[in-house]
C-alpha cells in the first residue's frame, strides 16, 4: 500500500509554481543574457587570440553591446513581467 500522507500525494499543488505560469519578460531576460554572454564570451576569446598573434586588442565594441543586449533584456523583464 502507498502512504498518501508519506509521499504528499494528497496535496494540491501551488499555483504559482507551474512552468507554463513564466511571464514573457523573464523569457526575453534570460533569452537575452544567454545572447549577451555569447558575445562576451566570443569577444573574450577574440581577444585570446589577438594575443597570441601578438595584437593586444581589447575588443570593447562587443563587450559595450553585450552590455546593451542585456541591459534591454533586464528592462523588458521589469516592463513585462506583472507582479
């Protein structure tokens, strides 16, 4: 026999805790780090070989427009999200 107490099966679950209740601002926040380290990360490893080619350059284009790709995704989530 199965303890329904034991394991918790009588309980409804919460609400708030379902994935599809992800609001599209959080969607955009995450979609938009995940594209800004991309960048940061290429940038980084541009630099890495310039480097090694003996071209110190420091790639700060790429890294100011990661900054702005996640500095959006961070405004969207404040605008969208609804708390």
């Amino acid at each position: 026999m199965i303890d329904a107490g034991r394991f918790h099966l009588w309980r409804p679950r919460e609400p708030g805790n379902r994935a599809g209740d992800i609001s599209w601002g959080n969607v955009l926040y995450r979609g938009a780090t995940v594209l800004a380290a991309l960048i940061a990360v290429l940038a980084i490893g541009n630099c890495i070989y310039n480097i090694g080619e003996n071209r110190p350059l420091v790639p700060l284009i790429p890294l100011l427009v990661a900054g702005v790709v996640w500095l959006i995704g961070y405004g969207l989530r404040y605008v969208l999200t609804d708390r």
